[in-house]
C-alpha cells in the first residue's frame, strides 16, 4: 500500500475510533447527571402533632417505604399556621426528593384562612399519590335525645341556644364540617374552639358541648366504649368499625361530605424519575394487605392516586372550603 494510501486510512481509523469514544462520554453525563436517588435519609413533614391521623398514617407508610428506598424515611412533625410551618420548612430545601410533605384537608384552606402568608400550591408543590381517606363521624353526648341525624336536626331548629359543638380551633377540620353542616341542614349552633382537638373530647363526654365530627380513628374507640354515640358516618360508605351506623347520604342528608385525606407531596422541580419512583413505592405499599389492615384498624382508607389525581383534589378542596369558610365568615386572625 502506497505510503499517502496508508496515512489516510490510518486517519480514517482514528476518526472512527474517536467518534465511539466521544458516543461513549456523551451516554456517560446522563448517568452523572442524575446521581443515585435517595443518596441519603429523607425527611417526611408532618403539618400535626404526634398521634393525629397524618401522623399515624405518615409513620405507617414511612416505616414500609425505608426498606424499599434503602434510606431511612422518619417522620418529623412540626405543626403551626394551619401546616404553614411545616410548608416553609419544605419549601426551604432543595428540590432533590430528600423532603417530603405529608399535604392534608386543613392545609388547602390556608390561603383562605390566613391570606398574608399564602402559598400558591400548585405552582410550589409537586403532588405525588394521596395516601388514605379519613372518615369523620357526626358524634354526640349520651344526654343528646335523638337517635338519627334527622331528630337531631329538628333538636337542633327547635332549640338552637342549647347546643354547641367543639374544634380544635377555628378553620379547623372539626370547625369546617360543623360549619358546613349548619349551612346545607340550615340549622343553627354555637361553635366551641378550643386550644387542642384534644380539650374537646372531654368536654364532649361530659356534656359541656353536645356534639363534634371527630375523624373516625378518635371516634371508633368512644363510640364503642360508650362514652358517646355516633348519629351518622361522613362519607361515601359505612366504615368497618361501626357497621351498624349508617352514614349521612343514607338517612337523607344529601351530599354531605367532609371526609378529610392525607397526601405526599414534594416541592416544585422536584426530577420527574423521582416523583414515578415514589408514586410506585407508595402505591406498592398501600396496596399490601397487612398495610390495609392496618389502616382499617384506624378507621382509615388507604387510597393511592396518580400525582395528577392528587393535585385535581388539593385543587378542589381548596375551592370547596374556601367557599365554607367565606360564607361562615371564618376568621384565624
């Protein structure tokens, strides 16, 4: 082969050569790009304290996600302003899946509650899968005369000064589906807000108020001890606990639904393979039956959703509530 023949297939085979190797660099970034995930232990926020319903349903889940990320998933509650504290506190961190945020019911009213310090979240939060539905359950004092939600209503028109039902404050959940109840029953009764949910119980037992929505979990073991009786379930179906108690919609009071729910969320930004990873994780995790069990024992629903499902429902409850609160004229200020 002449000499010049050789020279450009020589250079020929380098170019070659080059060119796979420059193929071989430009699939390597990718990988670099997006390192391993969760390279470290992940927070999950919790907006309420120890032993309210996201707290529990956050540590059941938090607990079965740990082996399967192969990071610990702890809980860290940090309640104030209606979940706003906690919010901040995401919203402070990177956008890299290490914070999660256990989004709920009362933290769709904020901005209505308490309009200086709104948060747009749908534009700050990336929804990731709902994780259970709460029931509530309309509950009385034994000293209550009505047996079903209808006679108490007609109580309720009769002698409106006599009764009053507790919260655990203004705008909260309690606090909402009284108020709701009075506007769609067009009945009338005074609300009681107190400094904890859990100063209400008591005062409920003893007769000081006459009746609460408490979420099924803290009602179930009331109820079945006697303590108080159950007049009707909140939401679409019975739940297992009180199967004997019929909800609302069966006794004729219409669409009436404050079930509450608990979801997790990351910030905005957030990198889509992460969002699918934990959305699977998550759905994985409720969808075992020991895990279902678990839930039912609470008087809770595991329910898994899609992220866009999820940001449709914190999308309405914020609609829906803000409508309540405004005719209620609700203020936490």
């Amino acid at each position: 082969m002449p000499n010049n023949d050789f020279n450009i297939a020589r250079r020929r085979l380098l170019a070659g050569t080059a060119a796979s190797l420059a193929g071989g660099l430009m699939a390597m970034p990718s990988r670099a790009a997006a390192p391993a995930w969760p390279s470290k232990p992940i927070r999950l926020l919790v907006p309420f304290p120890t032993g309210t319903p996201p707290d529990i349903s956050s540590r059941l889940v938090a607990g079965h996600l740990s082996p399967k990320l192969g990071q610990p998933v702890y809980v860290e509650n940090k309640p104030g302003a209606i979940g706003l504290v906690s919010l901040g506190e995401l919203l402070r961190q990177p956008a890299d899946g290490h914070t999660l945020y256990c989004m709920l019911t009362p933290v769709t009213t904020a901005g209505t509650l308490l309009p200086a310090q709104r948060v747009d979240l749908q534009r700050e939060l990336q929804p990731v899968s709902q994780v259970d539905w709460v029931y509530s359950v309309l509950v009385v004092n034994n000293d209550v005369k009505a047996s079903n939600v209808k006679d108490f209503c007609a109580l309720l028109r009769e002698h409106p000064q006599d009764y009053s039902f507790g919260s655990g404050g203004n705008g909260t959940p309690a606090h909402l589906a009284g108020e709701l109840f009075k506007q769609q029953q067009k009945v009338e009764a005074t609300h009681v807000p107190y400094a904890q949910f859990s100063q209400a119980v008591p005062d409920l037992i003893s007769g000081r108020i006459q009746f609460m929505f408490l979420t099924s979990n803290v009602a179930l073991p009331l109820v079945q001890s006697k303590k108080i009786r159950a007049l009707g379930v909140v939401g679409k179906e019975r739940i297992a606990g009180l199967p004997d108690v019929p909800t609302l919609a069966e006794q004729g009071m219409g669409d009436f639904d404050t079930r509450s729910w608990d979801g997790i969320v990351v910030k905005a930004g957030t990198p889509p393979a992460i969002v699918q990873r934990l959305n699977e994780e998550i759905r994985e995790v409720l969808s075992r039956p020991d895990v279902a069990a678990r839930f039912t024992e609470m008087g809770m629903v595991p329910q898994a959703s899609s992220p866009q499902q999820l940001g449709e429902l914190i999308q309405s409850e914020s609609t829906r509530w803000a409508a309540v609160i405004k005719a209620a004229n609700i203020s936490v200020q």
